[in-house]
C-alpha cells in the first residue's frame, strides 16, 4: 500500500515546539508506510529557525518539504497553501505546539476512514482526541462539541464542526467545497468550512482512540482585544453566509456581550465591532445551506445561536 497521508503544519515563532513535533513524528512506528509527506509552512517568522532547518538537515528520512515563506498568511490562506501542495489523499492537519501520546499514533491515524461508522455516514473529516501537554488533561475547548459533559466520553460521535488543531480529512472533499475563506486571517475558519462540507453532503466526526497532546495553557492563551474582534466578526460573517438569518442576529448579540466580558468591559470596542458587523449583511452574499444541512446540525445537536 502506498503512503496516502499528507501532513501539513503551520508554524509561527515557535521553533522549539516545532522541534519537538518533528521529533515525535520521527518517533513514530512505520510512519513512511504511512506518510508520504510533510509539509511544513513557516508562516514568515520574526525568530530564527535554524534549530528546526539544522535537525531536518541531520534527518533526510523524515519526508519534510519545508517552506519559509516571505509573508504571513494566516491560517486560513496559510492551510490553503499546503493544501493545494499536498499529494496524497489524506490530509492530516497538526498544530505546530502537539505531540502525541503514543509512537503508534500515525499508523491507527491511518486507518480511521476504515472505521464501519466513518465510512456508513460519509465522513470527510474527524478531530482527534486533544488533551493539554502540561496536565494530560482532556482539553475542553478542542472537543467538537459545545454539548462538553454529554459527548465528552463518548469514543466517537458526529457533529457540526471541527477542531483545528488536530483533525484528518480527505483532500477529494476540497473539490465539491472549495477552499478555507481567504477573507479570514483568525478565527472561526474552521466553522465557515464545516458548514459547506455538510451542505456538500458529508459529516464531521470525532474519533477518541488516537490522544494528541496540545501546548496550549490550561487557562488558555490570552485573547487581546483584536483577535477577540476577529473572531466575533468572522463568527457573524458565516452566520450571515449559512444560516438563517436570526442566527446572524443572536450571533451578533451574545458575542457583544463575550466581548464586554473577555474586556474588562471595552465598551469603544464593542461599539467599534458592531459598527463594522452591521454592514456585514450588505457586503456578504448569502449561500444559504439545504433543508437537509439544517435537518443533519439539528440531528447532532449544533449550538447555532452564538
């Protein structure tokens, strides 16, 4: 069997974690029956890679095709770059601060599109099972599920979106979608793209049997002000692009008030967003999802209000 899985990493001033993700992957059992190749984006850093540059110039049996790219393209135009590199037909997108848990991890990645449920419902793309590296904690924010205490000990489930920093998707799926949102540099990529592959006719999954370790702090990273901004607007942009349209209202309102909240009570802030989101309806063409669509994120539970 040929290796089918392509992995592909976004780096950002993290040459250390980087590193270390490296070297977990070259811990793997039979990754090159597996992986056919590494795709590696440094996604135009201030800091110095040259440990990372060094340590794949020692190792050429690692698959890497590392890029240093001269601008920063975001997460969304920066996963579409590697996507339209990659070759093989499984995509296997990492965040460039995991590790796994375990030196098998890659080879029982590569059989979960086997898996009876997987292949009955059509599933295009599946989250892994993301924990915090520090605490071996299971990470809350990462399950694809807003529903935590229902599906949180679930082995798997489907459901409505996917998790960014650890997920396995076939590349056919990007013909029938098109690609992440390029008008998007943070934040809520992940949704916008979810919504066209269940209107496509696919559905998103989480798989627990493969633990991904994520650096992330327990408390969480620090939001500043601009990515929280960003973040509520793209969040109000793919309502206004896929759902009905009180949904586009509801998102608006309840993420004024995480705004006010994650602030310390920004209230030019907000005023300044909900500036900018009003017009979002005159400026964002609607592409609304099929009966059906709605039909399959109500069958899972999707929380579509905020």
């Amino acid at each position: 069997m040929p290796a089918d899985i392509s992995i592909l990493i976004i780096t950002y001033n993290r040459p250390k974690d980087t590193l270390a993700l490296l070297e977990d992957l070259n811990r793997q059992v039979e990754l090159n029956s597996h992986v056919g190749e590494i795709l590696l984006l440094n996604n135009h850093s201030s800091i110095s890679y040259d440990m990372v540059t060094g340590y794949l110039g020692q190792h050429p049996e690692l698959p890497v095709k590392y890029v240093d790219h001269s601008e920063n393209l975001g997460v969304a135009r920066g996963r579409n770059f590697l996507i339209k590199k990659a070759k093989c037909p499984f995509l296997l997108v990492l965040d460039d601060d995991v590790v796994f848990d375990r030196n098998d991890a890659i080879k029982t990645i590569a059989g979960l599109f086997d898996k009876p449920h997987f292949t009955e419902h059509h599933t295009a793309v599946i989250t892994l099972n993301i924990h915090y590296y520090v605490t071996g904690r299971p990470q809350k924010n990462a399950l694809p599920h807003k529903r935590y205490e229902k599906y949180k000990d679930k082995s798997w489930f489907l459901t409505y979106y996917f998790t960014g920093a650890a997920h396995l998707m076939r590349k056919n799926l990007f013909d029938r979608t098109g690609y992440y949102p390029e008008d998007f540099f943070y934040g809520m990529e992940e949704y916008d793209l979810s919504y066209r592959i269940i209107d496509a006719g696919y559905t998103l999954a989480y798989d627990s049997s493969v633990k991904v370790l994520h650096k992330e702090s327990p408390a969480g990273r620090i939001t500043n002000k601009e990515k929280l901004g960003m973040m509520w607007y793209n969040k109000c942009v793919v309502a206004r692009r896929y759902l009905p349209q009180r949904y586009f209202y509801s998102t608006a309102v309840m993420w004024a008030l995480e705004y006010l909240k994650k602030t310390g009570f920004d209230l030019s802030g907000m005023l300044k967003q909900l500036n900018r989101i009003r017009k979002i309806p005159s400026k964002v063409p609607a592409q609304k999802i099929s009966t059906a669509s709605l039909a399959y994120l109500r069958l899972v539970k999707a929380r579509l209000w905020y």
